[in-house]
C-alpha cells in the first residue's frame, strides 16, 4: 500500500489550467524530486500532495484512506494531521524571528502539545546532530543562510514525521552551502527511514534523489536515469 496516492489530479487557477488528470503515487522509505520549468506545477503538486492546497477535482488517499471534501473543510483536523505527520523545508525558512534557533526548532512539538522539557532535548539532539551545538540560542538574523536552512530542516523532523517536503530547499543558498544541505538532508531521510518529496529546479540535486520525475505540459513522467 502506499503512503500517498493522487488520482486523476485536476488543477487550474482561473482559466490557467495546470493539471489535466495526472496520477502521482509516493512510496515509503523513497525519496522523489519533482522537476521542471518555472511555472510547470511543482510547487503546485507539492502543495497538493501535502495537504496545503486542494485539486480542483480527483482523489486522495493517505495510507490507503481517501482524503474527502469535508476532510478539507476540517481546518483543525487537516492542521493537525499536517503537524503529526509531514514536516516541510522551504526555499525562504520561515524562521520565527524572535526565537532562537532552539524555540523555532520546538514550535512543531508545542503545537502539537508536548511537554516543553521533552520537546526541549529532542529539539537540542537534532540540533546537535546538524552540528548547530554553539547555535541553540542564536536567533535567524544570527546565523548564516546555511545554518538558518539547517535549523528549518530540524524544525522539520521534530515531530518524527512519515514524509518530509522540500520546496526548492537550496534554492536561496550560495554552491557550498547548497551541496552540504543537499547532501545532509538526504543523509538524514536515508538514515531515517523517511520519506522525502523534492521540489528542485536542479537536475544535479535531483538526480541524487532514488525517483526523479518531471513536470511538463500539463503531464508529469518519471525521467530515465539511462
């Protein structure tokens, strides 16, 4: 059974059509990277596949259950089920200015209600394990673009989440700090056992991805390796 599955995905915004009926199925324990040109739809299907926006017609299903209209108007209950079990890197962090790097690395957990000392040492060992040790309580405007994508990339995995979603993640990095990232969070979903869904604009960086598919024409297909 999969983990997410979309069928006959219909998307258009006004009379911009972006999906005619596509079919995208995610797996666990596999990394995907979604590719294609500006304003193909990539974002706009990691979107979806996230439960952050909603196709105009077609159907969802999270391990095997579909994802109905009243789901949908359920705000409480889709946040919820955001929190529990997708965390989300982005190209700009989303960092909460007025908290250091430890408190935005929590956020996730206090919302979902934890106990602030347990969410404390998780945030601190997933902080340690991105080598941000001397960085716990240094608020964004402290740190560098590639520690800031680092803590957002902890913040991420602090509620222990099935898929992890990644729009164009590096995207704002310098090549140093794109390849390190790049390659940490991959290391991370790998030795995790996590899924991760990418969206990049680069080939080198999805091609580091176990799936690579692209977005084109309205159409999406997976790309040939040979």
């Amino acid at each position: 059974m999969s983990l997410i599955e979309v069928k006959n995905i219909v998307k258009t915004y006004d009379t911009l059509g972006i999906f005619n009926g596509i079919d995208f199925t995610v797996d666990k324990g596999f990394s995907y990277a979604i590719t294609g040109k500006s304003g193909s739809g990539k974002s706009t299907l990691l979107h979806i596949l996230a439960l952050l926006d909603k196709a105009n017609s077609g159907s969802y299903y999270l391990d095997g259950k579909e994802i109905t209209d009243s789901d949908y108007k359920n705000d409480t209950a889709l946040s919820r089920l955001r929190n529990e079990r997708f965390g989300f890197v982005f190209q700009d962090n989303f960092l909460i200015g007025d908290y250091t790097a430890l408190e935005n690395v929590m956020v996730p957990a206090i919302i979902r209600g934890d106990k602030r000392d347990e969410a404390k040492k998780r945030a601190i060992k997933l902080l340690c394990a991105l080598f941000l040790d001397e960085r716990l309580k240094h608020k964004p405007s402290e740190l560098s673009s590639g520690e800031r994508q680092r803590v957002s990339i902890c913040r991420a995995l602090m509620n222990n989440p099935d898929v992890i979603f990644a729009d164009e993640p590096t995207g704002a990095l310098d090549e140093e700090n794109s390849v390190y990232v790049q390659d940490m969070l991959l290391e991370i979903v790998k030795d995790s056992g996590k899924t991760l869904v990418l969206v990049t604009h680069d080939m080198d960086f999805a091609l580091k991805c176990d799936r690579v598919f692209r977005i084109s024409g309205h159409e999406i297909g997976e790309v040939s390796r040979t």
